[in-house]
C-alpha cells in the first residue's frame, strides 16, 4: 500500500510538471502520455532544454566607458559611442544579447582571462604582445598615435631622436597599459618624465592643470574627445600620427580568451557581415567625417 501511495504521489507530481511544461513549451500533447518511462523521458529532455536556453544567447562584452567617441559614460550611467554600437551590431548579427560590462582599462585582460566577461570591446590594439595572453578578432578599425600640447609649442615630427631634443625635461602624459604608454616609455623614458593615469580624461585635465607638457594618445579620441571641446581650446596635434607595427599592433580588435576560436570566426563572420551590409558604415558616419577602418 506504501508503495501503491508513493506511486501515484509521484505520478500527480510528474502530470502537474507536465501540465506546467505543456504551457510553455511545444509539447502540450506529452500530457497525455500514459507510459510512465516515456513521460519522465520528456520531463527530462524539456527540463534539460529549458536550463539550457538563453546560455548561448547573451554575450558578455567589456567596454571602458570612459574614452569618448568611442566609448563614454553618459549621465544616466549609460554607456554610448562607437565602440559600443559596433559591439550591439555584431551582437545582433550573431542573434545575441550585449550584456555591457564597464571595466577600467588596466584590468581588462585580467577579467577577460578570470571570466569575468566573453569579450572586449574597448579600441583595443592588436600587439605581438597581447597576443601572448589573448586572441583577437580581425580588426575592426585602424588608428595611430600624436603628441597633444599648448597651441604654439615646439612641433615634433616622426623621428625620435629629434623629438628627444624637444622633449628633454618635459612631463609626458599616457594612460596606463596602452600602446601609447609602451612607445613613450620605449622611446623617452631616457630625457623625459611620464605621468601615467587609469583614464584618458584625467590626462586633459592635467594638462589643462599644468601638471603635465604633454599628451600622447590615440589621435582620433585625442583630437574628437578633447581638442574639439571647448576644453581643447588652447591645445593643438603638435605631431603627425605614428603607427609604427612594433608599438601599435595591427589595428585596433575584439580580445577573446585563448582556446576559445569559434567565438573569434564568429566575430569575424559579424565583422566582414556589417562591413559588406553597410551597418558599419552608418555606424562610423556617426562619429567620424572619414572612414576609420583604413586600408
């Protein structure tokens, strides 16, 4: 008799997981299955299908929200710019969910490797060096490097050691653990000062200050993000751009964990997708009066 209870106790506990099932899911007819083994079989298979759904469907991206156009911090604490609509448009071509994930820019491979997110998004350059701890995708947009200064200053050309002349005692300003600061550091360190900071606003804001004689930065953000403002009134480029392979990579790319390839083709899938649909032009047109992914 124990038994007998026990049995059709668990038989009302699976016709009510199947009433339930059969509500959401596209197997209504399951409930009226009456061979017990095939009845657990679905409750099984559904259940199995249901925790797994939505696993695949959102994709955690990295953004550093502080490095405008490419990526600010609104007001309402929203992140804009055009890092963050190339991310929502790959996301969408590859029928996912953006999940943004704001990180500053120091701790960026760091988090990618601990999980923490699937990818970054954040004008990341491609070096020989990153590519020892992370995959990158094809590139997405190209960029060089300038010096920034007070309106009038000494100008500085593609040659160091004609610029160290120039520089010899001056106060240089990069953000940490960029491209930028690795050349400086690489090709000045010898006859100047460098000031190193966690986020391109807090350079302009020195050097408006009179902390620092200098910024080397990306050209576009530095010229769009700073020299455009009002902020950027009494500064000028006082170089060209430099994009010397050695410091500044292959462009600029998506950072994927290592071991983790078909996450990088279907990236790149996405990125020849909205280059040859024209979303990437109507994304750049946006922010940019030329076109930024170059040759």
């Amino acid at each position: 008799m124990n038994n007998q209870y026990k049995n059709q106790s668990e038989r009302q506990s699976q016709l009510k997981m199947i009433n339930r099932l059969s509500k959401i899911s596209i197997l209504p007819a399951f409930a009226k299955l009456q061979n017990w083994g095939s009845i657990a079989f679905v409750i099984a298979i559904t259940m199995l299908m249901l925790s797994s759904c939505g696993k695949s469907d959102v994709l955690k991206i990295a953004v550093e929200g502080a490095y405008p156009p490419f990526s600010q911090t609104e007001a309402d604490g929203s992140v804009t710019g055009f890092d963050i609509d190339i991310a929502n448009a790959l996301c969408s071509e590859m029928n996912v969910k953006c999940e943004l994930v704001t990180q500053e820019w120091d701790g960026m491979i760091p988090s990618l490797i601990a999980k923490k997110y699937d990818a970054i998004v954040a004008s990341m350059s491609i070096t020989e060096e990153r590519l020892e701890k992370v995959n990158f995708t094809d590139k997405y947009y190209a960029s060089t490097a300038s010096f920034a200064g007070t309106r009038g200053a000494p100008q500085l050309t593609g040659d160091v050691s004609d610029n160290k002349s120039v520089l010899k005692g001056k106060r240089i300003g990069v953000q940490q653990a960029t491209v930028s600061d690795a050349y400086i550091t690489d090709n000045y360190s010898d006859v100047a000062t460098i000031n190193r900071y966690s986020k391109q606003d807090e350079i302009y804001l020195d050097l408006q200050a009179g902390r620092i004689d200098y910024v080397f930065s990306d050209t576009v953000p530095l010229v769009d993000g700073f020299l455009k403002t009002p902020a950027g009134a009494d500064y000028e480029l006082l170089s060209p751009g430099y994009a010397d392979e050695q410091w500044f990579g292959r462009g600029i790319g998506i950072a994927i964990r290592k071991g983790e390839e078909d996450l990088v083709a279907k990236f790149n899938t996405a990125i020849a997708t909205i280059r040859d649909s024209g979303a990437y032009d109507e994304i750049q047109q946006k922010y940019f009066e030329f076109d930024i992914y170059g040759d």
